[in-house]
C-alpha cells in the first residue's frame, strides 16, 4: 500500500470520528442490518430462483449433460448433477452475499465489513440455505434436469434425424444383397435375425461418433435405425412389386429373350419411380436396389421360360399320331418287346425330328427371329432345361395315349394268336395240382417261371414262341399266378376239411374196425362224407366244385392209415392180455413149488422182444396220417390199464405256435418248446431238452439190471429195459421227426456196450 | 547469534540503539503521523468553538434599546418553548430509557411530539416572533422592564405615545427572525442526533428475522419510523425520510 493512500484513509478515518453525527452511525448499523436481511432473504430466495438463475443453472446443466461419458445414463446424470447444483447454489449465495456487502459499504458513511453482518446473522442463514437448496433440488431442480436433458436429446435428435435418414446408397445396397443371403428373401420374408442385420447396418453406416451418446440419444438412434431399416424395407418391397406389376403387365414389352424383357422392364421401371410418391418421407428416395435388379432379371429368365412353355403346349407341330408310331415300331419288334425302351427309343426319334421346326415356328413375328430360334433350340438341347422338360412333357403326353393303344393291340394279337388255351382255361387241371402242392401259391416271377410251370401240361402248344411284347408276357405270369392262387386255397381247404374229418370219424373208426366192418366200406362212408362237406364249403362253388385230385389221394391214405393203425393196436392189445396172463401162471407155479429155489430163471418167452424198424415204421406211419395211432383217451377198459412208462413224452402245440415238448419221468417233469416246421432241428430241439431226463434214465435203469435164474439151470444177466411212449398230440410233428428222435434216443441207451439197455418204444396220438 | 536475536527485539520495541535511523513507514505512520493527525483535529475543534464564542460575546456589548428589548422578549419565548419541548432533559442520547429494545420514556415521547415544529423553521421562527412580540410578563414586579414594541405588519395601528425607536422595520424584524431561525436549528440539531441515536439503537436490538425487518435501507427507517410514531415517538420527518423513498 502506498504511503500517501495510507495517510489519506488516516485522515478521512480520523475525520469521521471526529465528525461521526448519530445519524452516521444509525445508517452503519441500518446498513448492517439490512443486508443481513438481505442475506436472509438471498438464502431464502434459493429456494425460488428467478430466470436468470434458472437459465444460470440450465446452462451449466446443459454443459454437463454434453459430456456423455458420465451423463449417459439419466437416473445417474440427475443425480450426480444434484451435487453440482448444489455447489452451483451455495456458489451464488456467496456471490450475492459479497453484491450484499458492497451495497451496504456503499450505503454506509461509516466502515463496515462482512464480519459485522455475520455479527447480526448470527449462523441464523445457513440453515435457512439449506433448507431453501434443499427445498430447490426437491422441487424446481427435478423439472429443469427434465428440461435441459430433454433438450439435449432434442438437439442431438435433430443432428441425427439429418444424418441418419440418408444411408449412402453406394454402402447400402450391397449390404441390403448380403443381408437377404442367397437364394434371396424378400424383406416381407425375412426372419428376425435378417431384420437385426439390416438394422445394424444401417446403424453402422450412418454412425455420427464413436463417442459415447446419451442413452435416451443411443435408444433414438436404435429407433431411428429401426425406422430407417423399415423404410427401407417398405422401399424394396415397393420396388419388387412396381417390377412385379411390370413384370406382369404384356402392354410393357412384347419381347421373347430374356435380355429384352428385362431391359424394358428396366427401363419402365426407371420412369415410373422417378414420377412415383414416396410413401415413406424419412428417407431418400433411392434407385433400383441390386436385389431388385437381380429379381427382374431371374423373372425376366422365368419369362422367358415360361412364353416358350406356352408355345410348346400349344403348338401344332408336336402332335403325334399312331402313324408316327406305327412303322418305326414294325421296323424293328424286338427294340420294342418293353414298353419303357419302347417309349424311350419313339421320345428321341420325336425330339429329333421336331426339334429344327420349332425354333423357327416360335421365331415368327419376332424382330431378331435368329437369336430368339437360337435360343429355344438351345434350351430344347440343354438336358434339364425347363423348356426342354417341357418340350418333352409335351411329346410324353402326345405319345403314350397312341403308344398304349398300339402296343394293346400288339399284345391282344400275341395272346390270342400263342395263349388261346391259358385263356381259356378256368381252372388247373389235376394234373399240374401236383406241382402246386410242391410249391405253394408263391408268386411267378417272371414268364419264364410261368412258362416252366406249364411245362408237363399236354395241352400247352410246344411249338416255339416268338418274341413276346411286355404286356403280354405279363398277361401270361399274371394269368397262371391267378390259377395257381386259387388252386392252392382250393387244395388248402380240401385238406383242412380232410383233417377235420380224421378227428370226428376217430371213435366211430375204432368202433368199425372193432366191429370188423369192411375197408371199403369205410372208405367210401369217409368219401361220402368227405364229398357232401366239401360241397357245403363256398369255394365249391367256383371252378374246383369237385373233390380234387391230390384230395382224394390223401383221403385214401389217411383212411387206410387209420384202419391199419387201429387194427394193429387192438392186436397188440389183445397180445398184451395174453401175455400177462401167461405170467401170472408162471409166477402162481414159482411160489408153489419152487419157494427154496434161488434166482429163479427168466423164462425167454417172457423176454420183451427187441423193437426193431418193423414195429416202428407202422407208429411212425400212424403219426403221418395224423390220426391218432394209440388208444383215444378214457376210452377202453384194456387201454386204461396200461401201466405208466418209465418215459412219457408228449409233443403238443402251444396256444401261441410251436411246438411243446412235455417230458414226465419217476425223477419229474421237463418241458420246453422245439419248431415243428424244421424236422432236423425240432429233433435235436427235442433230444436236447431231453438230456438231463435221459442220465437220471440211465442211471435208474442200469439200478434194476439184476441176474436171474431160469429154474436154477442157469444165471442170466438180464438186459435193463427203458419203456419208452411218444405221444404226438401236435399235427404239425412230422413223421420222418418221430423216427429220427426214436433213433437218436435208441443210440443214446446203447451207447455204453458194456451195459446196453434196451429200448421198449411206443407212440400215439394220445395218451 | 542469541545475541542478535535480542537486539532485534529490542528494536523492534524501540529501545535498541539507532532506533531513530531505522524507522519503516509504517512506524512513523503509527508512532508519530497518527498521534499528530488526531492532536491536530482537535485543537481545530477547539480553535472554532472559542472563535465562536468570542463572536457571541462581542455581539452583547453593542446593543440598541429595541434590540435589548426584543432580544429580552425572544429569549422568554425561547425558554418557555424549549422547557415544553423537553430538550433541557436530554442533553445526549444516554438519558433515554429502554425497554425490550425500544425507548420507552415518556419525556422522550414529548419531545417527539412537541419538536415537529422544528421541521418548519420560518414559521417557527414566526411564530415566536409573534409570541416575542406579545410576550407580557406574569409576575407584575417584572412589568417595569418590559415595553412594547410594535411591529406594522401585526397590528396596522401603533399604541398610543409609541416612540418610533420602538417600532419594527424591516430590518429589525430580520434580525429577530434570523436569531429566532437561528435557535430553532440548535435544537432541530439536537432532536436529530437524539432520534438517529434512538434508530441506530432499535435497529441493533432488531432480528434480522423480524417481521419489522427489511433488506431496503429506506424502508427499514421507514418501518422504525412508523414503530416509533406507534409508541407515541414520532420522528422529525427529515429523520424518516432521510433516505427518501424506495
């Protein structure tokens, strides 16, 4: 400070004081006071602020909220600005508390200084400008944050509504192809994954900043991206379907090409979209998209394609008659015997002849008539070409109606010239029924299975056949598989009908041959029978009304079969009878006079006879004929008192198929199931399951062989025996199974030469 | 070094040696220029008030008849105003009595009251030229001393037997109104610093917070003006309204 000020303030204080009047002093102290009210209010005032601190506050929240980076988010810009607010308030408030100060300097004559305010105040503004802050940031701060932040926003809208809306169309519409993939999708067609894609692509290409935006900025530009991309979608499909309506509409173009059409389309495109309305004002109005472009010209392709169709369906130049067919055909037969190589040769020589008349028919009329010849011979050649596929649909259709009817005709003559026998007749005669006994009512492959099959038949023509067209050879196998079919459901009946019958006539057989009635009288009572229920049976009434041959061959064999089986088991009863009853006298004379005697000898008579292949062909006889070969079941007296073997096996049907094996011994019972249909493998089924009964048999029956003596003369080792009995209750059991099973079990016992044991083998239907 | 530190304090409290060479500015300011200033001021002071004095005091000795006269009748007049306005019983602010921060004393009340004459002077001044002019005294013994004086501009018609040294011109009329002026600004002065004393004091005991308060300095006279005319103290208007309107 300067020496001379210094004095001055000296002295001007100095004179104050001397001349310092009361009213000097009330003004000082009227000054303080004032201002401390005017800091009081200054602080109250906080709380409503006029418009200049408001707009003082909104610019600086304005300037805050440009920094993105932390005023992204609003939630958070609010209240992290709150703090700067507040700052902002408290800053002013002091600033207005040094505006206050130097009003009251000025208004007093005397010195005064912040100290003597604070002095009156007395703390008393500090609560009061925190209340009034506080009061501003609840109630007048929410509502201008919302105002300058929404005003940001609206700017950075406005700077991007001119931005965004203008993708180049250089950048967009390759990005519009990749986005639509290959093949390509109408925007109406794309997936959400498509619709993303275009809308990060147009975000991409009309990004303002890397910089961080507002997020209400950030969520607009998405919007607006979303809205750019749906324009620009609604431009495409605008597009396409002003080059579909051109496309479709015949007044544009009469041209035949592709090239053409799609260079007219193109060109009325051009004019008619530059004249359009846009429907969508938030983008430019761009030029034909490459999508589009491509689209006109796969339709223009498509066209093109589809005009020459149309001639190709139409023209007259394709008709095909019989004529046409008829000499090509005659000319060489045999290239013609399958109607597939047939129609194939007749198709090619058709093309081959029509093709050079059609390129110039469809040129007529038009202005470059070579290149559009050019081009439908070109795709009349290209294998797979539409107009190709269609050329030839044409031909097919011409041709087969005259093809099918030409070669019927052929085939008629072949049938009635060669197979007039085959046609005429209805049924196969007995002779070849044989042959379908053997092979069943399998299907003829082809005609020469057919033509084997009537090998044997006498009234077959054996003069050679000439070459056969398809239709006919087929005739021939269809025919004869028709017979065949029927005659093998005939003889299946008639059989069936036969076995039916062998089940019912069981009893009254017995009881006719115990009568002692005549063979032949029975035979024809069975035939009789056999003949009226077969003529009860609905197939009687077709072409096999008769009892067939092979029908009656089995009657005969099962009729002498069962009589002969039934004799011989009244036989071997009756035997039986007597031989027990000779035992009984021996044994009633060995305990009179012969008690003190040991190991009295076997008599030899009473030795049970080796069974040899002569007994057992007959049972195994018994067993083919499907009738029961034993006594039927709780029938006679002499038949119940048949003692129980030491094996009984039975052989019976399931209820679900197979067969059953049923094994009862002294030690058990053994069951399991074997296939009756395959005769080895049923016997080693049988035999197998067999096994564990057989060891305990043999073990048992080697237990009982004991020496005996005859009357004393002699010891004799006595051979132990098995009594064996087979009951076969299942028709599906073959006979030539029964014999192998009684062998294979006849050399199960004699496999040990040291200790043979004998086998005493029986068989029957029932036991 | 101790010993340098010690010097220094003794030249700094200036009884080192060389103190008179080594003084700042700022000492000389403090010890010597300020003590002059303030001793300079007051003999001023005292200078014009016995300047004043000797003025009043070489005035008395030349006095005419009429004058000696008018004068004897002013100074009644003026004693009697003043003893009813109360100024003897305040000769500083002191002698106010306060309570809760505002006078309450009835004298002072008075003086209120009677000196809002002293807002108009001249007619003051008129006034007790009049009442001067009238006075009779009210004890008959002091009759002797007192004859009239007759001024044309009162009374159109002169007593009888009026000498003419005893009528008022002009100039004798002046002279009466400039002394009678002249008081009445000594005590207009007086009655200002008491009441600026009596708002500087009330405003010191006022709440920044109260009602009465206001951050216009014009308007908080005002509104001290007003609480005082409220307790029967009104203040001369030139106090009130010193700071005009706002």
């Amino acid at each position: 400070m300067q020496y001379g000020t210094i004095m001055m303030l000296v002295s001007l204080c100095a004179a104050s004081l001397l001349a310092s009047p009361a009213k000097d002093q009330a003004t000082r102290q009227l000054a303080i006071h004032t201002a401390a009210r005017r800091t009081l209010d200054a602080a109250e005032a906080i709380r409503e602020p006029g418009l200049e601190r408001q707009a003082l506050i909104a610019s600086e929240l304005t300037t805050a909220i440009a920094d993105a980076r932390i005023h992204a988010q609003r939630s958070k810009s609010r209240e992290r600005l709150k703090d700067d607010v507040r700052a902002l308030l408290t800053a002013a408030f002091h600033d207005q508390r040094a505006a206050i100060l130097a009003v009251a300097q000025e208004q007093s004559p005397l010195p005064l200084s912040e100290a003597d305010i604070l002095a009156v105040l007395r703390g008393r503004h500090e609560p009061v400008l925190d209340v009034s802050i506080h009061a501003y940031l609840e109630s007048n701060y929410p509502g201008l944050f919302e105002q300058v932040r929404d005003d940001a926003v609206a700017r950075a809208r406005q700077t991007l509504d001119r931005q965004v809306m203008q993708p180049a169309f250089e950048a967009l519409d390759p990005a519009i192809l990749k986005v639509a993939g290959d093949p390509p999708r109408w925007p109406a067609q794309w997936d959400a994954q498509q619709t993303a894609a275009l809308r990060k692509t147009v975000a991409e290409l009309t990004r303002t900043s890397d910089q961080p935006q507002l997020e209400e900025v950030d969520r607009y530009v998405r919007e607006l991206s979303q809205r750019v991309a749906e324009a620009i979608r609604a431009q495409i499909e605008a597009q396409r379907d002003l080059a579909d309506s051109l496309l479709a509409d015949v007044d544009v173009t009469t041209a035949r090409l592709a090239s053409e059409f799609g260079r007219d389309v193109l060109a009325a495109f051009e004019s008619r979209w530059s004249r359009r309305e846009p429907e969508v004002t938030e983008v430019t109005r761009y030029p034909l998209f490459t999508l589009v472009e491509q689209h006109v010209g796969r339709e223009s392709d498509r066209i093109e394609i589809s005009r020459m169709a149309a001639f190709l369906v139409d023209t007259p130049f394709l008709a095909v008659t019989a004529d046409a067919v008829r000499p090509v055909m005659a000319a060489a037969p045999q290239e013609h015997l399958i109607f597939a190589d047939s129609r194939k040769r007749l198709l090619a020589k058709l093309q081959q002849e029509r093709r050079p008349a059609l390129g110039l028919a469809y040129a007529d009329g038009s202005d470059i008539p070579d290149e559009v010849s050019a081009a439908l011979t070109r795709r009349l050649q290209q294998i797979g070409d539409p107009v190709q596929i269609a050329f030839l649909k044409r031909l097919e259709a011409e041709l087969d109606p005259i093809l099918l009817a030409e070669r019927k005709r052929l085939s008629d003559a072949q049938i009635s010239g060669h197979f007039a026998w085959l046609e005429a007749l209805e049924r196969l005669p007995d002779e070849v029924l044989i042959h379908v006994l053997d092979r069943g009512d399998a299907p003829l492959s082809s005609l020469a299975e057919a033509l084997a099959f009537w090998g044997g038949v006498e009234s077959m023509p054996a003069a050679p056949l000439p070459p056969l067209l398809e239709e006919t050879a087929d005739w021939v196998r269809l025919r004869t598989a028709n017979l065949i079919t029927a005659a093998a459901s005939t003889l299946r009946e008639q059989l069936a009908l036969l076995r039916a019958i062998e089940n019912e006539r069981q009893t009254s057989l017995i009881e006719d041959v115990g009568a002692g009635k005549p063979y032949a009288q029975i035979h024809a009572e069975w035939l009789d029978v056999y003949t009226r229920r077969w003529g009860e049976q609905p197939l009687a009434d077709g072409p096999y009304a008769a009892l067939t041959g092979p029908a009656r061959v089995a009657l005969d064999r099962a009729v002498r079969q069962h009589y002969e089986a039934t004799e011989q088991s009244l036989a071997e009863a009756r035997q039986q009878q007597d031989s027990e009853s000779v035992e009984a006298s021996a044994a009633a004379a060995d305990a009179a006079g012969l008690e003190a005697t040991e190991d009295p000898p076997v008599p030899e008579e009473t030795v049970a006879p080796e069974p040899d292949e002569a007994e057992a062909e007959p049972e195994a006889e018994t067993i083919e004929g499907g009738a029961g070969a034993g006594p039927p079941s709780g029938g006679e007296e002499g038949l119940a008192e048949r003692v129980m073997p030491d094996v009984l096996l039975i052989l019976r049907e399931q209820e679900q198929g197979g067969g059953e094996a049923v094994m009862i011994t002294a030690a058990g019972q053994l069951r399991w199931t074997f296939d009756a249909r395959d005769v080895h493998g049923a016997v080693e089924a049988i035999y197998d399951g067999m096994q564990p009964g057989l060891m305990a048999l043999v073990d048992m029956a080697r237990g009982r062989s004991t020496e005996r003596s005859w009357f004393g003369l002699r010891k004799r080792r006595e051979t132990p025996q098995v009594s064996f009995h087979l009951v076969v209750e299942s028709g599906a059991v073959r006979h030539r199974s029964s014999l192998l099973l009684h062998r294979r079990i006849e050399e199960h016992f004699a496999q040990d030469h040291a200790a043979p044991i004998s086998l005493d083998w029986q068989a029957s239907l029932d036991w | 070094m101790k010993q340098d530190a010690f010097e220094a304090i003794d030249r700094l409290v200036g009884r080192g040696t060389g103190m008179s060479g080594g003084l700042s500015p700022n000492d000389v300011l403090v010890q010597i220029a300020l003590p002059l200033v303030l001793i300079l001021a007051i003999a001023t002071r005292l200078i014009t008030m016995g300047q004043a004095l000797t003025d009043q005091d070489r005035g008395a000795i030349i006095l005419d008849l009429w004058k000696q006269q008018l004068i004897l009748r002013m100074e009644q007049v003026l004693t009697r105003w003043e003893q009813k306005a109360e100024l003897p019983a305040f000769p500083d602010p002191d002698r106010i009595r306060w309570v809760d921060g505002w006078p309450d004393d009835a004298r002072f009340a008075r003086l209120c009251r009677a000196t809002q004459e002293l807002e108009n002077i001249d007619e003051l001044s008129w006034t007790l030229y009049r009442e001067a002019l009238a006075y009779k005294p009210p004890v008959e013994a002091d009759a002797g001393v007192f004859f009239p004086l007759h001024d044309p501009l009162l009374a159109a018609t002169p007593p009888e037997h009026m000498p003419a040294d005893f009528v008022m011109d002009y100039a004798r009329r002046a002279f009466a109104l400039d002394y009678l002026r002249e008081r009445g600004l000594q005590w207009r002065e007086r009655v200002t610093t008491l009441q600026w004393s009596v708002v500087g004091e009330a405003v010191a005991h006022l709440s920044p917070e109260d009602p009465l308060s206001d951050g216009r300095l014009a308007v908080q006279l005002r509104r001290i003006s007003a609480a005082l005319a409220a307790r029967d103290m009104p203040l001369l208007p030139s106090v009130a309204g010193a700071y005009g309107e706002e």
